[in-house]
C-alpha cells in the first residue's frame, strides 16, 4: 500500500492553478491595502441605495480583481472536497479520503443551511443571522464541529480506535498505510500518528465530542447561575446587590488556574468539595424553571400546579442523577435510578466552568438589569400589579436576549479555550481523554520534528472558537437591527 499524498492524482492538475491563484490573490489585497494607506482610493460616488463606493481608479480595478480570484479559489477549493466524496484517496489524497469520511458532516449541513434559509423569515433573530456574512461563516465553522463530533460519537466519521496503539505507526506522517492492516481495517493514518501510535484523526474527532458536550452544558448551567443572581441584584438594587457583587469580584479575582489544581488534587477531591459545589451550582436551573414557570402561571393555579409538579419533579430527577455518584460524599440515588455516571475528572472540570464563568454573567444580567427596569414597559407591568419575579423574567429577560446570546456565543469560546488550557496541563480529564488540550500537550513534546500530532487539534480549537466569534459578530450585528 502506497502512502497518500496530500491531494493525489487531483493535485497534479489543480495544484499549480490553485496555488497560482492564491499568490494573485495576495499580491493583490497587498497592493489594496498599499492604495488604501496612500489615500489613492479613486472618487467616492453615491450609489443609489444611499451607499457609498469608489469609481474610475486602479483601486476599484484590485477590488473586482480580489473579488473574482477569492471566487475561483473558493470553487476550486470546492472542487477538492467534492472529488474527493465521491473518488475518495484514490482521487484527491489525503484531503479526498478526509472528505469522503466526512460525507455525513457535509450533508447534515447542506440540510441545515437549505432548511434554515428557506424558514429564515419565520425564525426570529435565528434567521436573521442568514443575512450576514460574517454570521453565516461562524455558524457553517461551528456547525462543522457540532456535526463532525456528533456523528464521531456515532463511530460513522472515525478510522480507528482512538485509544488503540498500533505497532509501527509511532510519529508516522499524514497518509502513513496502516501497518499489518487486516480486512475490514481502514487503511491509513490520514493525519498520521502521534507518540504512542494512535490515531491523530479519530482522537481530533472523539475530541470534537468532548467539547460539544461540556463548553455548552457548562456555559449554559453559568448563565442559569448568573441570571438567577444577576436579575434580583440588578431590581431590586441596595444590600442585595452589594452582597452579591462582592462574591462575584471575590470569585473573580481568584487566580483561575491555582482555582483548577486546587480542585483536582487528591485531598481535596476526597472531601468532596467538587461534589457539593456541583450540588450547589446544579440547583440553579432548577430554582430558574421553577420561578419562570410560577411567575408565568400565578394567576392560573390550576395550570401552574400541575405544570410546575411534572416539570420540577422531571429537573429534580436529573438534578439528583447528576449529583449523585457511588463511592462519593453525595451518594443519594439507587444505581436503578441514576440517568448519568459522569466521571470524577469531568464533573471537576465541569463545575470548576461554571463556577468561574458564573461570576461575570452575572455581572452582565445585573447591568443589564439596572438598565432596563427604568424602561416604560417596565413601569407599565407594575402598573398592572405584575410581580418583581415576573417582571424580571418576563418583561426585563426577554429584553436582554440580544446582548446575552451574543456573550452565550463569546462565552462558549472562552470555555473552549479554558477546555484547551486543562487538557494541556493534564487537570481534570484522564490522561488518555481525546479531547483537544490533551492531544496537543502530547504532541508538543516532538513538535520540531512531527508537527502533525500538535498541529491538528490546535487548528481544529482555533476553527472553533474563530466560528463562535464570528458567530458572536453576526449575531451582534443583526441585534442591533432590530
């Protein structure tokens, strides 16, 4: 078997083009940016939609230039991926066999971008998002993420076993055959082997799950936290707010990192200290739905009981599982009963999230609650004789959206980040763990020699936390529209 190149036969015609083009394409934005800095813009003209542009200059000539070679790059470069889904290595490499197995990747996002933009006026600031650029491209990188670890987790995208050593493919190169492969074994290391022989692919791929499941879980249970303390703080104001703002500053300036190796050593695991904060931070959903639900259907007791008996008693059960673990402090649920068995080192990094993301969430609901409660509507429902809570969460809330889901996005990367940043120093998740941090401190230790070990999952994090940035700015930008 014949070790892939990075394009195979498919590179022997395009390669030189695209390259060709990708150098125009730079010289040319350089040149732009050289014009733009000398003020040789060309005249400045009104278009008739009352929007601005340049006319009659060898700027307006580098700016259709860019446009129309950005075009041809981005349809050659589709032209890899296609090739390679139906021709697969023997067609297109290495980037051929890369696109082939992410076939379900790519069709999931076809349908969600047909779906999405074809609903778009019908789906609030959601479909909005589909009228800016900038959003599109965050949403299509992070969607590539949510999808690839998805179906990762389903085993339909991943090679091999990501914890599976095999002999001879220590540190081998992208594209390196499978050494002593058998039937029924795929046969390639695509992005080449790390320093123990495993797959760099499917543990870039088993990683994508690890962060698809706790960066937006603990950035969700942060912001139950912080709305559920920021709301009030910011109504009601006087000692409440300065009680509750000084925890947040003192949580706050709590060195992060010294926060994390308290956390995970040994002794103070064995009080179980993770454990009751995890009992104390995961109640806050609960305390949240609860709220929402009695201040929505206070006037309403014969739906609001019931309601808030099936869905309480439904949040208590998953509450109660969470927290609840054989061998531990909090050992409350029968094995019969427990929905979920998180691992120790997960439930640390889990909470450790929240628990320093909360803080400045809540420092944001508060200003923002501060804020709005001078607004009319808010006088009006007093007016009524609506309640404080469902003032808060039903009149001040919903009016905060924009800037909260913008910071949900943001705040979705920096956990990411901090992910990254455990992984890499070994804190929390098992040594073995596939996710990102973890894969890039292994492969640093021979990152002169085989970059590609530590190159992947670094590159796959900076995708990632650039999407939920963009995204961030998309939404941001649409918001303000509004």
């Amino acid at each position: 078997m014949e070790p892939l190149t990075w394009t195979g036969p498919l590179g022997a015609y395009l390669d030189t083009i695209t390259l060709a083009l990708a150098a125009a394409f730079f010289v040319a934005v350089l040149a732009m940016i050289a014009l733009n800095a000398a003020g040789a813009t060309g005249r400045v003209v009104t278009n008739p939609d009352g929007t601005l542009s340049t006319s009659g200059s060898p700027y307006d000539l580098l700016a259709s230039a860019v446009k129309w070679i950005g075009v041809a790059l981005i349809g050659l470069v589709l032209a890899y991926f296609v090739v390679g889904v139906f021709g697969g290595p023997d067609a297109g490499g290495i980037v051929g066999a890369l696109s082939q197995r992410m076939t379900p990747v790519w069709i999931a996002l076809l349908l969600t971008f047909a779906i999405s933009i074809g609903f778009k006026r019908k789906l609030g600031l959601y479909g909005k998002l589909f009228d800016s650029t900038v959003g599109m491209i965050g949403f299509a990188l992070v969607m590539f993420w949510v999808f690839t670890g998805v179906f990762g987790a389903l085993d339909m995208i991943i090679t091999h076993d990501p914890l599976s050593q095999v002999s001879g493919m220590k540190n081998k190169v992208p594209g390196t055959p499978l050494s002593g492969a058998e039937e029924g074994d795929y046969q390639w290391y695509l992005l080449g082997g790390d320093n123990l022989a495993r797959d760099v692919f499917s543990r870039v791929v088993k990683g994508a799950w690890v962060v698809v499941q706790i960066a937006p879980l603990a950035t969700l249970f942060a912001f139950m936290v912080g709305i559920t303390l920021g709301l009030p703080a910011g109504f009601y104001a006087g000692k409440l707010d300065t009680v509750l703002s000084f925890i947040a500053n003192l949580i706050l300036a709590f060195p992060v990192i010294l926060l994390f190796y308290l956390l995970v050593t040994p002794e103070i695991v064995a009080t179980g200290l993770p454990n009751y904060m995890a009992a104390v931070l995961f109640i806050f959903p609960l305390i949240f739905v609860g709220v929402l639900l009695n201040a929505r259907y206070y006037t309403q007791p014969s739906i609001r009981t019931p309601l808030l008996l099936v869905v309480l008693g439904f949040l208590g059960w998953i509450y109660l599982s969470l927290i609840s673990a054989s061998g531990t402090k909090i050992n409350i649920l029968p094995a019969s009963l427990d929905l979920f068995d998180i691992p120790g080192g997960i439930l640390v990094v889990f909470v450790s999230v929240v628990f320093v993301n909360a803080p400045t969430v809540f420092r944001i609901v508060r200003g923002l609650a501060l804020d709005i409660k001078t607004r009319d509507y808010v006088a009006a429902a007093q007016t009524r004789g609506e309640g404080p809570w469902y003032i808060m969460l039903w009149e001040i809330l919903p009016n905060a959206r924009g800037p909260l889901i913008v910071d949900f996005c943001l705040r979705i990367g920096y956990t990411t980040i901090l992910l990254g940043t455990l992984g890499f120093f070994g804190l929390g998740l098992p040594p073995e763990s596939p996710d990102w941090g973890t894969t890039i401190n292994d492969g640093r230790r021979l990152l002169s020699i085989y970059p590609h070990a530590a190159l992947v999952p670094a590159l796959a994090l900076l995708t990632l936390v650039l999407g939920l940035n963009l995204l961030a700015d998309g939404l941001r930008e649409e918001s303000l529209k509004d």
